[in-house]
C-alpha cells in the first residue's frame, strides 16, 4: 500500500513545480559550498483550504466521543512523590556529571536517539487535538481575508502590510499542520468544513484573538504531561508562534496586547469544547477524538470591547456561546470606541492601547445562561455534549497561575450570576486579566496548572472564553 506521505509528498512537490521561483541569492552572497536539499513537503498545497462553509445538515454515521474500557469515573488525588522534595537545591552540584559542562539528571538528555512520534493515547488525542486547531487556523485566516473586502480592512483600521501578516500567519498554520500530521502519522485528522458567526471584520479580529487563546492555553494545558519528550519539543516551538499570533489579534482588536504575566493553560476537553462548535463536518473516516465536550456556557453581560465603556454592556452583545466573541453592530456608533476623538479610550488596531475604562473590573456581575447536556455538536454533530457533575455552585476562574472560585448565586433554571472575584497571581498582578476561561462546576476543588484536568468531572458547563481585558 502506497505510504499516505509519498502521496501527499508527490501532490506537494507537483504543486510546487508550478510555484513562483525561489527569490535567488544576492550576488555577493558567499558561494554556496553545499547543495541545499530539497524542502520537506506540506500536507496542505491547496492553502486555501476546502473553501465551502456552513453548518451541517445531515445525519451522523456515528455519535459519541472516542472510547474503550473506561477503568474508574475519575483520577484518584494521590499524595505527592516521595522523591518530589529530596533534591538538596543549594546550589552546589549533588552528582557526578556525566561529561564536561553537563550537570547530571534532566529527561532524553543521556544520548538516547530522539524519535520524533506520539508515544501514548494521551500524546495522540493531545496532538490529534491541536492538529484539528491548526487546520481550522489555516482555513480561518485565510477564509477571513477571502470574506472581507480590501475597503473592509482598511475601514477596521487595517493596511494591506497587517493583511499580509494575517496571509503570513496563514502560512505558518501550513507549517503547523505539516508537522503534527507527521509526528502522529498515517490516522492524523485531516482539515474540515467550518462555520462561522462572524459577519464583520472586528468581529472577525475578536474570534481569531479568542480561537488563539483557547489554541495556545489548550496546548500549554498538556504539554508537560506529554509522553513523547521529543514531540513536546516540537510543539512547543509551534505554540509559542501561535501566542505571538494571540499577541497579534490582540492588537488587532484594539485591545491592550498583553495586560498579564502568564499565560494560563486549560486541560483538553476545554479546548475541544470550544473549537468543536465552529467544525460542521469532515470528510468520511475522520480520526476521532476521546476529549469531553461539556455544554456550552454563554456570558450575557460579556465585556464587550467595540465599546467605549464596556459597563454599558448589555445582554446578549455576542454573537456566540463559548468563545462569546463580540457583536460589532449592536453597539450605537456614539458608543462604539472605533476611531473615537479621545486617542486614550479608541481602540483601533495599535502596537498598544491603553483602555481609560478596563474592560472589567473585581466586584463586577456577571450574568451567565448555560445549555443542559445532550447537545450534538462538532464534525457531523456526531459529538455530544455531556456532563458528570451535579448542580452548578460555583464558577471558576482560571487565568495566568490561578484557579479561584466564585459563588454562582441567583440560579433560575439555567441562567445565574457571580461576582468577578478580586485576586492577584502576584502583588501588582491582578489574576483575573486578558482573555480568560470561566467554567461552571459543582465543587470548588482546589487545583493548580499541572493538576487543572482533575476539576473535569466537576464542570457543569463550559468553558466560556470571558474578555477580562
Ligand atoms: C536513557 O534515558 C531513557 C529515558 O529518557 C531511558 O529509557 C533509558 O533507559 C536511558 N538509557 C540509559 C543507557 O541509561
Ligand atoms: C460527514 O458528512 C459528510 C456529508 O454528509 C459525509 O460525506 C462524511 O462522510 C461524514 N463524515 C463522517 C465522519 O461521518
Ligand atoms: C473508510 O474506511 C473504510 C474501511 O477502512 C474503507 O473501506 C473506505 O473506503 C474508507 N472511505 C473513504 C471515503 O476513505
Ligand atoms: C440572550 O441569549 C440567550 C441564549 O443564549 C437567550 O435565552 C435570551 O433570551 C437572550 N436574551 C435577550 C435579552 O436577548
Ligand atoms: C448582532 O446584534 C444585532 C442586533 O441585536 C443582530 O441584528 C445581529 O444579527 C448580531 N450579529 C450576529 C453576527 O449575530
Ligand atoms: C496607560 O495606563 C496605565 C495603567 O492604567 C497608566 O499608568 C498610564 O499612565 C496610561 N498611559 C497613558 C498614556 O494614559
Ligand atoms: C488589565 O490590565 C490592563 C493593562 O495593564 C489594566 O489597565 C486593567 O485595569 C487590568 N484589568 C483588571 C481587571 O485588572
Ligand atoms: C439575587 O437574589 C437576591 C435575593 O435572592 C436579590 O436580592 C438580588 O437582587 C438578586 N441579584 C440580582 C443581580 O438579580
Ligand atoms: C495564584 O497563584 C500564585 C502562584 O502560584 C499563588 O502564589 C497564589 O497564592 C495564587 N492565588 C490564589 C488566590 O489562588
Ligand atoms: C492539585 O495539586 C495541588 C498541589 O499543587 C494539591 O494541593 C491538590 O490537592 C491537587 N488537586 C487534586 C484534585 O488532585
């Protein structure tokens, strides 16, 4: 049977025998001593990706999340290794180095040759995960420059050199994918059809700088558990693109482009919960993921930052549960920051923009509705939405190092309210900041970044992407 990467290699080198030539090197350039090799293909020559959109209407082949044995309803808490504390960090060295310059201990780092692969289901539906982020990023850059006219940028504030930077962040999307694709072999997930909310460009900006957010913390959130040490490796040098991509739409958007001082990150069903709205259907024999889809979380009153003053938010000024992303055209011109005379409350497209009135503020109400489990969503909606928790109690709040609770008051049915709690990560560090997570759950169980997951049976509904800053 022909390996699938000789043909996907074969269509790429194809495509490329087609391509404009390669910028040739300056002459007085040093002579080239050796012969380049020729550049490993991309899995996706087509850049444009499929090029229909819209949401699914037929009937699902099969439903459900991927699944086997399942051994116990949760992860028991354990105390910690018994090893975690003995290290004597006095700044002396405690062992003999292995070689010169080279302190002892570390992980991959005796000389073993690195192998490059998913090692574990944990690292396949990990990376099978990001794969399906990368190629909804592929196709929504590019689908946003296909939709939104060359006047339409230009009146969002945007200049044909930020579109081109929004085509190059296209482009990396292709490298992105061609990697993962590789590291997890002949069963990778291939690129969907989507649908998307967005009809104008701001609202456009808004989703791209909340679709990175939940695709960069989605991968922090397992990176470190990763089996495959050499395949983290690679992923981090991807993900870290994808954050100055967030960086990017940030600015974009008109907001401060990086109001905390770490970067939060979320467990898989997170993401997958979020991303899996926006995914109509893919082609037959999709690999399928083994991630939770919990039901969606919307924010009535979410902090909507087309606004001058983002208290005078009202209900429902999304355009979508979820990532809540903002509605542009619901807001009054006479409200709307857009292009506004005070240079300190305008939120065009800027290196940086300070918000003279903060976006959200400790002690805010935030209004929440919330869908009952039983939803089919995703590819096909052939996912569907599920729970394991009790009754909503609390809402938690997970942004830079922190996990705190709020309580959830005034629940009628499926709509409540909190109050935005008033922590910091650090002094002068307030927790709560940027585009951050909120999840409903039942227990306010005490977790930290590297044991976040460990809340998931606990999540009533969620996450919702809230626009804090
Ligand atoms: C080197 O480390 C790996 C784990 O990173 C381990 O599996 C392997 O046994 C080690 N090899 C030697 C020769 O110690
Ligand atoms: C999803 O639906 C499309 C269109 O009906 C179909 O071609 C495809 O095989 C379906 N995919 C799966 C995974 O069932
Ligand atoms: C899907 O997989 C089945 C079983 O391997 C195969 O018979 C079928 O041709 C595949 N369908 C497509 C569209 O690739
Ligand atoms: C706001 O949206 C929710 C669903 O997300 C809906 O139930 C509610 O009626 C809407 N409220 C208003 C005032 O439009
Ligand atoms: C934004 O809100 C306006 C006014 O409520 C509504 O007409 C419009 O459909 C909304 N936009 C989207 C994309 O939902
Ligand atoms: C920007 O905001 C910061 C923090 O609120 C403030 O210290 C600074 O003076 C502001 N800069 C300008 C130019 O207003
Ligand atoms: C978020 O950070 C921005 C920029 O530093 C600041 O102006 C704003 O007050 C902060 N918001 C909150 C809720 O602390
Ligand atoms: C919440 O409920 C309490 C009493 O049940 C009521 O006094 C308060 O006004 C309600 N708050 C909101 C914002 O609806
Ligand atoms: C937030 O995280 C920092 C760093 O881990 C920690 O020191 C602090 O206690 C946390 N604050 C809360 C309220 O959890
Ligand atoms: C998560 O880790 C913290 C230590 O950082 C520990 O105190 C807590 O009990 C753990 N939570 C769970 C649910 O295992």
């Amino acid at each position: 049977m022909p390996s699938y990467f000789q043909a996907a290699g074969l269509l790429a080198l194809t495509a490329s025998a087609f391509a404009a030539p390669a910028p040739q090197a300056t002459t007085d350039a040093p002579a080239a001593t050796a012969t380049a090799a020729p550049a490993p293909p991309v899995v996706s020559s087509q850049v444009t990706g499929p090029t229909s959109h819209g949401p699914y209407s037929g009937q699902p082949t099969t439903t459900g999340a991927l699944s086997n044995t399942v051994l116990a309803a949760s992860i028991p808490a354990l105390p910690p290794n018994p090893t975690a504390t003995t290290y004597l960090a006095n700044g002396e060295l405690q062992d003999p180095q292995p070689a010169p310059y080279t302190p002892a201990g570390g992980l991959g780092t005796n000389g073993t040759e690195p192998v490059y692969n998913v090692k574990s289901d944990f690292d396949y539906q990990s990376f099978a995960l990001a794969l399906y982020q990368e190629w909804i990023e592929l196709d929504l850059f590019h689908h946003g420059l296909a939709t939104f006219s060359a006047e339409e940028f230009e009146a969002a504030g945007l200049t044909a050199e930020d579109r081109y930077l929004i085509q190059f962040m296209a482009d990396q999307e292709v490298g992105h994918s061609t990697l993962l694709t590789n590291i997890i072999g002949e069963s990778a997930p291939v690129q969907c059809t989507y649908n998307y909310p967005f009809t104008t460009v701001r609202e456009f900006l808004d989703f791209c700088q909340k679709l990175t957010r939940f695709g960069e913390s989605g991968v922090y959130g397992f990176l470190e558990h990763l089996d495959s040490r050499e395949s983290a490796t690679l992923l981090l040098q991807s993900i870290t693109t994808e954050a100055r991509q967030q960086l990017i739409f940030r600015q974009f958007d008109g907001i401060f482009p990086m109001p905390v001082w770490f970067e939060v990150g979320v467990p898989q069903s997170w993401a997958w919960t979020l991303l899996a709205p926006y995914i109509s259907e893919c082609p037959a024999n999709q690999t399928r993921l083994a991630w939770q889809n919990f039901p969606a979380l919307a924010i009535l009153n979410q902090p909507n930052p087309a606004r001058l003053d983002a208290r005078q938010t009202g209900i429902n000024e999304t355009i979508d549960t979820g990532m809540n992303t903002l509605n542009s055209t619901v807001v009054p011109p006479e409200e709307a920051c857009f292009d506004a005379d005070d240079e300190l409350a305008d939120c065009n497209p800027r290196i940086s923009q300070n918000r003279t009135i903060p976006l959200s503020y400790p002690g805010r109400q935030v209004y929440f509705s919330w869908e009952t489990p039983g939803r089919p969503v995703g590819p096909n909606n052939s996912y569907i939405t599920s729970t394991t928790a009790g009754a909503p109690k609390f809402v938690l709040w997970a942004s830079q190092l922190n996990v705190t609770y709020s309580p959830l008051t005034n629940v009628s049915g499926t709509t409540g309210m909190t109050v935005q709690p008033d922590v910091s990560t650090f002094e002068g560090d307030p927790a709560v900041n940027g585009t951050m997570f909120v999840v409903l759950t039942d227990l306010d169980l005490y977790v930290t970044p590297f044991n976040i997951s460990q809340v998931n049976p606990h999540v009533v509904a969620g996450p919702a992407l809230y626009q804090a800053g």
